[in-house]
C-alpha cells in the first residue's frame, strides 16, 4: 500500500466531469509525477487532496487514514504541505515572517495562545527559518516584503515554507512555472537533494518535461479528468496514448 | 527591558511620559489668557483621553492586526460600565472589584458574540457585529428594564442610589474610590499664572492605559500576534499551513473586548453611571474612527486618534459665536462678521463637520493615519528614510 491512496474519486462542477474514477497509488519516499493538458483535472485532483474540495464520490487516505472531511489544517498537520498553481504566500509579511509562520505551525501545531510571549526569544525557530533560507538561496532577501518580489521568488518561498514544515508528503502544482531558466534547474537541484536526503514523497504536477523527466519516479497522465496512462518515465515519452492525449488536449 | 527590545522600549517610555506628564502638556496657556480655552489639562477631559485610549488599542488589536472590522464594540464597553455600577451597588465604592467584573463580563459577551460573528468574514462580519450591538443597545434601553427585572434601568441609566445595599460600604467613602483614595479629589499646583490639575481619577486611569498599551506592544510582537497579521494578508494560506484561523481570531475577538469592558468599568469608575446609549452604533463608529485617524495596526495610532476625537468633541464644540467674535474684535466690523461667518460652521456644534473633513483628508492623503503622518514629517525634517521605524505599521487600508 502506498503512502497515499486514492480510490474512485469523481467530482463534477455542474455539467464538467473535472474528475472521473481516479485511482492512484503514490509510493512512500518516491516522486509521482501528474501531467496532462490544460483543464485535465490535476489542480482540481490536488484541491480533493488539501481539503479544499469534497469529492462526489471515493475515498483518499493517507498512512491508512481517511483524510476526507478533514479541514484543510488538520491535512497540512498530519504531514501533508501544498505548492499552489498561483504563489499563495503572505504578502505583506517580509520573506523571514512568511517562513516563520510555518516553522510555528510545524512547532506548536494548529493554535498556540501565547499572546505574551516574544518572537525575538524564539532561537530555535530563527536558526530553522535561516537554514531554510539558505536551502532555497534566499538569505539576501529575507526582509524584502513578500509581495514585491518576482513570481518566481514568490514560488521559492512557497517552497521555502512547505519544507520547512518537514512534511511526509509535498504537494507541488506547477512548481516552476514562472522562473527563469537557472532558477527552474536551482529548483529541480533543491527538490533532488529533498528527495535523496529527507526522503519526503512528492507529488508533482508540471508542464515542463525537463522538470518532470528529471525528477519522476513515476508519472501519471491525466486527461479529461481520468488517468489514461501510469508507467516510468522511460516508457512514457513514446506510449502512443499520451501523445494523443496532449494533441487531443491542444485541438480542445 | 521588560521583554521589549530596544527600539520599542523607547516608545514605551515615551508613552509613559507623555502620559504622566500629560497634566503639563495638555495645559500649555496661562488660566488667564484667551487661549486658555484650548487648554485640555482638566480632570474630565484627561480622563476621558486616557479611557478611550484602552478602548481603541484594544480595537486595534482585532482591526489594525486582523483587518476584521466589528462595527459592535461599544456594546463591550457598555456591559463594562453596567458591571461595575451594579458592583458599586451591591459592594462598595471600590473600584477594583468593579472593574474585575466588567473584564469577566464583558469577555464573556465578547465570546459568545465573537463566536457566532466569526462563522462569516469581511462585510458581513461588521454587519453582524453591528446586529448584535443594536440588539444590545435596545435591551439595554427597554427589554432588560422592567419593573420586575431591573438590570439596566432604561431610559434614566444605571446610577447608585442610597437605598442600594452596597454591602461592604462600611465607614468607606461615597464616591468611587480605590482602597480610600477618590477618584475625583484633585492636587492644584499654581505655578505663576498656569494652574495644573492632578486628578487621582486620571492618574488611575493612566496607570491602567500603560498597562493595556504595554499588554498590546507584547501582543504584536508574539507569535500569536505574528499569526494574526497573518491572517489579515492571507487566511488561505494560513489555514494550507496548518493554522486554525478561527480560534485565533477568536481570541483577538475577546482580547479587544476586554477592553472595551476594562474602558467601560473606567468610564464607571470616574463617574459611577451607565446608560445605553454607551452602546449606540455612533459609539462602536467613534472607536473605528479614532483607530483609522490615528493609524490601524500602528501601536500608537490608536491613542493618537482617541486623543485628537476626544480633544476636538470637547474644545472645538466649545468655540461658539461670541468666542468666535471677541477673537475677531480687533478687526473692522464687516471683516470680523465675515470671518465669524466663514468659520462659524466648522466649529461650535459644527465641530462634527471639521472631525468628517480631517477624517476624509487623512484617509485619501495619509492612509496610515496620524502615526503615517509623523513619520513623514519626521522624515522630512530630519532627511533621514526611515519608513518602517514601526515594523509593524502596515500603511495599506484593511480590505
Ligand atoms: N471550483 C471550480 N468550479 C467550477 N469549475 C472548476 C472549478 N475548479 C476547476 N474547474 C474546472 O475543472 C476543470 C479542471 O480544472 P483544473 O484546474 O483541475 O485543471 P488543470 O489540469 O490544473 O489545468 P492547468 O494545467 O491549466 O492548471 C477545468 O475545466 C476548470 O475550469
Ligand atoms: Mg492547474
């Protein structure tokens, strides 16, 4: 059994079949790969996955456990952190805040009452978010406020924050989309190293095939809400199945 | 020094002189002279600074830090006040135990309103803590006001009566006191032709403003506080990295409306009666005002703001048309009438006209508020860039 388990999911947005019986098996410590065209269904697959969404019908569990009807906090809690499609970060904190918050969370779990106590004490938590920052090369930036920063630094810290939460399952929906060249392959560097020495199992959605056959244990190609094809990546850049997918995708 | 590091425990002190020296300040004319009208170093006044202070550092923390706009808070504040009148009904004069209560009571209401207010956000938060504060006002005014259960007697408001039972009065004294000490005896101190006021009310009332403003200082630098910020730029993202938002709203909810209720039980405290209409709209809009003026989510933005409302709702609508004229009497007759004329409206009752246009011209030209304003100046004069002096301060308008 893998360490995430989807079964007959299904979920229609009026007349739209966004997902059709989805079953997927991601395997603990690998990275599982989604691709597909645009509107296949993969963003929306992700939404069922963090508790944005309520699938019609199936199940999702996660180490064994149902994770659905569970609050979107009580997912990230038990291990599971979400890059969005669109960088969601706080964008009026500076880039140290940002990464501060998720580091208490990770701490002190999903509500902490500590009015009185003082961030300037917190040592552990600095040297973690300053570590973190130098993980993904953002030490320079660390009081540049959120908002000002290119998209792809947005996405950096995107990233920053869901690693620095050490979670057991990272989710990445289009993670480099928006960076330029250096940065993407920094980012393909940074999830490698990720994989190799914290072995967190990843899921990653991605339109560039440089990312997805760098890092991809295993790739699923979705299409029209429902996976046609699941194999290593050597076998799926010629399966007839998915070339077509992706020009039937294009005509659309 | 005391938790804070350096920069913000010298706006502490700063804050803590100001307010102690404020008796000086406030009452820079000589008694005599035709300024001394703008004098605002009295008992009543001084109070009443100090009081709707605490009242909107504690807004502050759920709007300047949240972005979350109760439109209700007054009603806190009037169950603080009604709390400790019934204390001093039923105990004594001393104010400590009053107080007390209007804390717990008023955190308790807070709760129970916060809890159902928050299962929505933005504008239909604030109109749901404006519906809860209406339905209080008219309790307060009619339904809890019956001849068979008095709580709020109406119309007349809450005072202490002799018949009261007051029973831990003893020998004690009969006004509002602490531990013997009255509220309202007042030290004059003459010095050539200034006279300066130093009211035991106003110094307690100050000591219980530096208290709430140093409480409110360790809140915004906490992490709790941190998370509150937090979600004020990005409730998705907070809940996508394991934080509950609800109970922490939830807090910042109760947080502020204790308070409003420690304000109320002040307002009792200096003058021991509550009315309902402590718990009107325009009240819960004043505390909204005073926090936007000064500067929402700046640390002194709020006691800036309170001081400036509370100075022009006292000075300004004092200026009537014979003041206006003996300022003017030293002018040819026609320009004198004119100016009086021109003037005339903005000042008097009108002062509610001059308080709507400053309000305007701060929230077009100076977004974040007075303490914004400052800066700027400050800036100005000593050529220096320090925008973010106040890391906090977040010039942007809440959403
Ligand atoms: N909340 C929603 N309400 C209605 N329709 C939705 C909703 N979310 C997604 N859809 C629709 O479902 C389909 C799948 O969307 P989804 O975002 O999952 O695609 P995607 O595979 O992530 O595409 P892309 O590569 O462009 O990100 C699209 O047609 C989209 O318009
Ligand atoms: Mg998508």
């Amino acid at each position: 059994m893998g360490i995430l388990e989807i079964k007959d999911i299904n979920k229609r947005f009026g007349g739209l079949q966004a997902l059709g019986d989805v079953n997927l098996s991601v395997e603990e410590g690998t990275v599982h790969a989604i691709i597909g065209p645009n509107g296949a269904g993969k963003s929306t697959l992700l939404n069922v996955l963090v508790g944005k969404l309520e699938p019609d019908t199936g199940s999702v569990t996660f180490e064994g456990r149902s994770i659905l009807g569970l609050k979107p906090h009580q997912i990230n809690q038990l291990g599971i952190s979400r890059v969005f499609q669109t960088p969601e970060i706080f964008s009026t904190l500076s880039v140290f805040e940002n990464v501060m918050i998720a580091c208490f969370a990770k701490r002190d779990g999903a509500f902490q009452l500590n009015p009185l106590a003082s961030i300037s004490n917190e040592k552990d938590i600095h040297e973690k978010v300053e570590q973190m920052l130098l993980d993904v090369n953002m030490a320079d930036k660390r009081n540049d406020i959120a908002a000002s920063m290119s998209r792809g630094d947005k996405r950096r810290l995107e990233m920053a924050m869901c690693l620095a939460q050490d979670p057991k399952l990272l989710l990445l929906d289009e993670p480099t989309a928006g960076m330029a060249r250096a940065d993407t392959n920094n980012t393909i560097e940074l999830l490698k190293e990720i994989e190799e020495k914290r072995g967190i199992t990843m899921v990653i959605i991605e339109h560039d095939m440089h990312v997805v056959f760098s890092l991809a244990n295993k790739i699923t190609v979705l299409a029209q809400g429902t996976p046609i094809v699941e194999d290593v990546p050597s076998k799926i850049k010629g399966n007839p199945k998915v070339q077509e997918a992706y020009l039937g995708g294009a005509h659309e | 020094m005391f938790g804070l590091d350096k920069v913000d425990t010298r706006t502490f002190l700063f804050v803590v002189a100001i307010t102690l020296l404020a008796p000086f300040i406030l009452n820079p004319f000589p008694s005599e002279s035709a300024l001394a009208q703008f004098n605002a170093g009295y008992p009543d006044l001084m109070q009443r600074f100090v009081i709707f202070g605490i009242f909107a550092i504690g807004f502050n923390i759920l709007f300047g830090l949240t972005g979350y706009l109760s439109f209700g808070h007054a009603a806190f504040l009037g169950v603080g006040s009604y709390a400790a009148v019934w204390m001093f009904k039923l105990l004594s004069f001393n104010i400590v135990p009053a107080i007390a209560l209007s804390i717990i009571v008023a955190g308790l209401f807070s709760l129970v309103i916060g809890y159902i207010c928050l299962r929505r956000s933005g504008i239909y938060f604030s109109i749901l803590t404006l519906a809860f504060a209406q339905m209080s006002f008219a309790m307060a005014y009619s339904v809890l006001s019956n001849p068979s259960f008095n709580l709020t007697n109406g119309e007349t408001g809450l005072q202490v009566y002799a018949s009261d039972p007051q029973y831990l009065k003893g020998n004690g004294p009969d006004n509002t006191h602490l531990f013997g000490l009255e509220m309202n005896s007042t030290a004059t101190l003459e010095i050539g032709a200034w006279a300066f006021q130093f009211n035991i009310g106003f110094y307690v009332c100050a000591a219980f403003m530096i208290a709430a403003f140093y409480i409110a200082m360790r809140i915004f630098r906490s992490p709790f506080g941190l998370m509150l910020r937090a979600i004020k730029t990005n409730q998705t993202r907070l809940n996508y990295t394991g934080l509950n938002s609800r109970p922490y709203m939830l807090a910042a909810f109760v947080i502020s409306g204790m308070y409003a209720g420690l304000a109320g039980g002040l307002l009792a405290a200096t003058d021991p009666l509550a009315g309902a209409e402590r718990m009107q709209w325009t009240a819960s809009g004043e505390v909204v005002l005073m926090t936007i003026l000064g500067g929402a989510g700046t640390l002194l933005g709020p006691v800036l703001g309170a001081a400036f409302i509370k100075y022009f709702e006292n000075i300004f609508s004092k200026i009537n048309d014979t003041v206006l004229h003996t300022w003017f009497s030293f002018m040819p007759e026609s320009i004198e009438n004119f100016l009086v004329a021109i003037i005339y409206p903005f000042v008097g009752k009108g002062w509610h006209l001059t308080l709507g246009l400053m309000f305007m011209l701060i929230v077009i030209f100076l977004p974040g508020g007075l303490v914004d304003g400052g800066m700027r100046i400050w800036n100005r004069i000593t050529g220096k860039n320090r925008t973010q002096a106040d890391p906090v301060a977040d010039p942007k308008p809440a959403e």
